[in-house]
C-alpha cells in the first residue's frame, strides 16, 4: 500500500516510515498540516494516516475539507486525545478509525489493512510509466522503448521516487530524506552525482530527455 503520514514529530514520523516499509509499504511523510492537505490533494495513496494535533492545519480541518472535495481515501486518526467524546469528534469529521497515542505499530498495522479492506480491492500500482520509459516495482526491472536498462540498488530507489512523481518538482530535500533518508542536508554532491549517473542510463541514446533541472529548485521527470 501507498500511504500518507502526517505527522510532525520528527522522530514518530521517521519511525512510522520504516515500520511500514518493513512490513512491505510505502510511506510518504508530510510535517505540518498545509503541506499534507496538500499531499493528499494532489497525490494517489491507499490511506492516510493522520496526527490530529498538527502545526498550519489540524489534522480534522484536513479530513474534513478532503471529504468535502470528494476524497473518500480511508483515514486513520492517530491522537493523545483518547475520551469517547474526543473520539467521536473525529470519527464524524470524516475520520475512518482513531487509534490514541501510545499506540503499538501492530495494531497500527492492523487497523491500516482492516481499512484497505473495507475500502475495496483498489489493484496495487506496481508499474510506473513516463513516455517510454517503464518500472517495475516488484521485478525491479527498468526499460526505456523497451530496452532493459540496468540500475544500482539506489539509482532505482531514486527513479521509482521521481516517476511516483512525474511531472512534478522534486526537491533536495525531498530526495534526501524520502530516497537517502537523511534528514538534514549533509553539504554533500551524492544527489548531483546519482542524478548524472542516472541522467546517462535513462537518456543517452535515446530521443529526448525526461529526467530534467528545474533551476533552483530541484529536478522534475516528465515525458
């Protein structure tokens, strides 16, 4: 599953995301209330797991605006807050489950696939496509015009994050911490260095560039 943690404690957030990509997920991260509303407007997740106490935007103001645009992706309430009435504040906000802190991760986990049940079958994307350009998450296979291109272990990590979001400016940042999972910047070239390399197995010999520099901001992948 694909999902969304809203979160800004740094250290329950981090440790969020590599529970859930132990148990076989993907998990992106999102600090302060604008930044996931946004998220979650604009990308594609299976469920959304949120704080309630969130700086810019609390975390009900944010499931509610999303149901009122629509947006019916299930959502997991995680809060301090644990009164039946605190409860019930949340469920009717548009809240799927509520789970109080300090909650153990395997009930989290629990609660995230009793979720996606009730939610449906919705088919696990594992193939991302820009142009001609093709990954396969679980074969690990990349191909461009159907020519198999052979990556390293973190040249793919940062391909499979760019076509997650194709067409969109990817950040340093960004990069760092969801690819590298460094939380700071180490002053160091290790991005320029996997995006040239990458850069050269994706384009060199092939008709047009995908993998682009958006100048001062960041890099964007879009056909």
């Amino acid at each position: 599953m694909k999902i969304l943690v809203i979160e800004d404690d740094r250290e329950a957030a981090d440790y969020l995301k590599n529970a859930l990509s132990e148990a076989g997920h993907t998990a992106d991260i999102a600090r302060d209330g604008d930044s996931g509303f946004s998220m979650a407007e604009t990308g594609s997740y299976d469920i959304y797991v949120i704080d309630r106490m969130l700086p810019r935007r609390d975390g009900l103001s944010i499931i509610a605006e999303l149901r009122g645009t629509g947006n019916d992706t299930p959502a997991l309430i995680l809060s301090a807050l644990g009164e039946v009435d605190d409860r019930v504040t949340g469920l009717r906000a548009g809240g799927d489950d509520y789970l109080t802190k300090p909650y153990a991760f395997s009930e989290l986990l629990a609660r995230i696939e009793v979720l996606k049940r009730r939610a449906g079958a919705k088919e696990i994307e594992t193939v991302y496509q820009v142009g001609d350009l093709e990954l396969d998450r679980l074969s690990h296979a990349v191909r461009r015009a159907g020519q198999e291109i052979v990556l390293q272990p973190r040249e793919f990590r940062l391909l499979e994050y760019m076509m997650r979001h194709a067409g969109q400016v990817v950040t340093r940042t960004m990069l760092l911490e969801n690819v590298w999972d460094y939380h700071f910047d180490p002053q160091t070239n290790v991005i320029d260095v996997h995006i040239s390399r990458l850069r050269g197995k994706i384009e060199k010999g092939f008709d047009k560039p995908l993998l682009h520099t958006v100048r001062g901001a960041g890099y964007m992948l879009k056909d």
